[in-house]
C-alpha cells in the first residue's frame, strides 16, 4: 500500500479536503450543541475556508506546472522576464486562495482592496482552469485521432506550450469584461405577472424584488445604498429581500446596512433567510437589527397584504427559512411550510418568498395552490463557466416560469453577486414585479 508521503501532491490535497470535509459533517452531527454561538460560527467558516483551499490546490498544482513549469523546460527559463512570471503566478495564486478567509477577517462598511483582489484573482483562477482543461482535453483529441500521441517533436512541444498562453489570454479577457459586467448598476427588469384570486382593487400593485446582495468582503455601503436609490426610483408598493443579504455577522457589517432605512414601501418590506444567513449563524442578531430599519423577517410565517382601495381585499404573503438550515442544523429554523401558510387559504391570492429554487419545487408539490413563487439563490451563474452548474444543478434557473396553470415562480439572478465582483452571462438586477388580477 502506498503511504501518505508517497502519494502524489494532488492525492494528498483531495485527503486532506476529505479530511476537512468529515470534520464538518462530525461538528454539525454531534458538536453543534456542545459548542457556544461563537464558536460555531468561527469552527464553520474556518472549515468551509480550509475545505475549499484543499480543493483548490489540486488546480493550483496543474496551473503551476502548465503555467511556470512547462516553460522552465524551455529556452522561455533563460529570458529576463521568467522570474517576474513566475512571481506574478505565485502572488496570483496565493491570492486566489486567500479570498476565502477575507471572510474571517477582512469585512468593514467597504471592502477592503484587498478582498476585491483576492476574489478577482479567484475568479479568473476559475476561469483559467476551465480553459486549461478545455485546451488540454482538445490536445489530447487531436493527438488520439491523429495517431500521434506516441510521437514528440518540435511541432508537439510548441503546441503545448501555446496551450497555457492561449488559456491565460482568454482569462484575461474574459476576468475584464466580467469586472466591467458587474461594475455597472443592476439593471431593472419589469416583469407583470397574472396572479390569479388577486382582488381587483390591488391589480398594477408593484412589488421590488431584491436578491443575494452578499454584503461581505466585496460588497459595501456605497452598493447597497445605490440599490436602495434604484428601488425608491421606482416606488414600489411592497419590497421584499429573498435571502442572501450578508456573508458576515451583523455586528461587524452594521454601518453597511444603514442605507436600508431608507426603504419606505407602504404597504412593507420584507424578509427571509438564504442559506449565507445561516453560514453568519447570526440569524437572530440580523433580525433584530433589519427589524430596526422596518423590515418585516417572514420567519415561516405570512401577512395580509391589505388594498390601500378596500380593506376587504388582500393577498398572503408567506416567507420560509431557508432550506439550509436543515443541513446546518440550525436551532429553531428550517424550512417550514405548513407553519408558513397558516391561515392562508385557497381562498385569497398567496405570494411566496423562498431563496431557492429547489425550495419552491417542494412547496409546489406540497401546496399546489401558491400563486407566486419569488426565489434568487442561482445568481444565473454569476459567471462563465459556473452557469451550466448552476442550470443544472435548480429546478428553476433564472426568470418567469409557469407551472400548470395557475402558478408562477420568479428567480432573480442576483441584485449584486457573491464574492467574485464578475460577471459574465449574467445581468444584476432589480425585478419590478406588476401583480396582475385575473
């Protein structure tokens, strides 16, 4: 049997994720109520952050020995910029794995220059992995169909060398036009709605939609106040928040959030967890503290949305934890969508909030008779190539869906983005939501 120290350099980082990741399954299985908030919280995001470094050193390994070590091999190893080029791909890795402990450290009411550089780098460092693999797998093709893979020469030696200079010209396009992409304001979608058993005094009734605004490392006060100025442009009777507001505790980020004050719809704005909420595991601080600024928390619960015409007419709308809390084991939260529509017959029109999609399948097959469905959670990818995941991976991906003949569900894809300030084959964006009576 081969020993640890004998293994190569990519087997030994997928053990030690391994490793990191049965520690997370045991803290969430029998430490979860041994150990004090706190705690939990820093043994979570510290977990999460060594999990995804590990994975990440299998890649860093390939991108160094395509990127420094290939050409250390050639002629390239003499010339005067070599070891700028491989101090560049040393600090561009670094950062790169750097990024996730900005969470730990590095969150004020704006981002650090840092973090914005650290997530930049791990964004092109995705994009650059993929094309490696990309063009390593079309070498290969091309040798096995060429019934050449058995001959070397100079020809075969340019080729590869022309491989990593081809993947990290296309990265850095492509991390340009994403930093460019998600730079620019969210754009603001109108979408209108037929809502069937909306009353007829609350048709045109305007709802703004917001999501995954991940205040954080690389989101700040300065974005969400210009969100918050976007939304009063367009004076929306309801405002709701499905999930993914913060990636820190509330706390720390406080002074960022001050701009939601501001948020004055008449008839509210509300509220439900995403699954980061539930990685701050500061869900009951970020309640109190959105509760401060009038936002209504749907913690599985609902409210009548009352017509400023008739007091006689309204709709319910209900909200749910999200399903991550489940997985997390999260004290006194969870999913639960009985508790959530108590009270809320077929009779009247229901509006449900649910940050992700695979939560709204599940409230569908359990109560068919929901009228609307708005979930976020997808980002629409965010990103090349992250985006076929992300479709394959929900029920629902991103926009307006119909499903049989009185149900809709809306995904937002994100009113700014996770980490990674990119955006490529995805839009930001604020949805404007016209309810329409039948």
């Amino acid at each position: 049997m081969i020993s640890f120290k004998q293994m190569p350099l990519e087997a030994k980082a997928a053990v030690a994720a391994g490793v990191v990741f049965f520690s997370m399954m045991l803290s969430r299985s029998y430490l979860a109520e041994k150990l004090d908030l706190r705690t939990r919280r820093w043994l979570l995001r510290l977990q999460m952050a060594l999990f995804a470094n590990a994975l990440m050193l299998i890649g860093s390994l390939h991108v160094w020995r395509s990127t420094v070590t290939t050409f250390s091999r050639s002629s390239a190893a003499s010339s005067f910029c070599f070891m700028p080029w491989k101090i560049a791909v040393f600090i561009f890795l670094t950062l790169a794995h750097s990024s996730f402990f900005t969470l730990l450290f590095l969150v004020a009411e704006e981002p650090y220059f840092f973090s914005l550089a650290a997530y930049t780098c791990l964004g092109a460092y995705i994009i650059l992995i993929f094309f490696l693999f990309t063009l390593g797998s079309v070498e290969q093709a091309y040798k096995f169909l060429s019934g050449r893979g058995a001959k070397a020469g100079t020809g075969n030696k340019n080729r590869t060398a022309m491989k990593p200079v081809l993947a990290v010209m296309l990265t850095v396009v492509l991390t340009v036009v994403g930093l460019l992409n998600a730079s620019q304001p969210p754009t603001v979608n109108s979408v209108e709605v037929p809502v069937c058993k909306l009353p007829s005094t609350m048709n045109n009734l305007k709802v703004v939609l917001l999501s995954d605004i991940h205040l954080g490392p690389t989101v700040g006060k300065t974005k969400l106040a210009m969100i918050v100025r976007m939304v009063k442009t367009l004076k929306p009777d309801v405002t709701v928040i499905v999930g993914d507001l913060t990636d820190s505790e509330a706390e720390i980020i406080r002074p960022a959030v001050e701009p939601l004050g501001e948020l004055n719809s008449p008839l509210g704005t509300y509220f439900v967890t995403g699954n980061h909420e539930y990685y701050t595991s500061d869900v009951s601080n970020w309640f109190e503290l959105l509760k401060s600024f009038n936002i209504r928390p749907l913690h599985n619960e609902n409210v009548k949305i009352v017509s400023p015409k008739n007091t006689d007419d309204w709709f319910c709308l209900a909200g749910v934890d999200d399903i991550e809390a489940d997985v997390l084991r999260y004290s006194g939260h969870g999913m639960d969508l009985k508790k959530a529509l108590r009270d809320c017959s077929s009779e009247h029109a229901i509006v449900l909030l649910a940050h992700q999609p695979t939560a709204a399948k599940w409230a569908l097959q359990e109560r068919p008779d929901i009228n609307l469905i708005l979930s976020g959670h997808t980002h629409g990818g965010q990103m090349f190539p992250l985006n076929a995941g992300a479709y394959f991976l929900n029920p629902f991906f991103v926009g307006l869906y119909k499903v049989g003949q009185n149900t809709f569900v809306y995904v937002s894809p994100g009113t700014m983005y996770f980490g990674i300030p990119m955006r490529l084959g995805s839009r930001a964006e604020i949805t404007e939501i016209i309810l329409r009576s039948p």
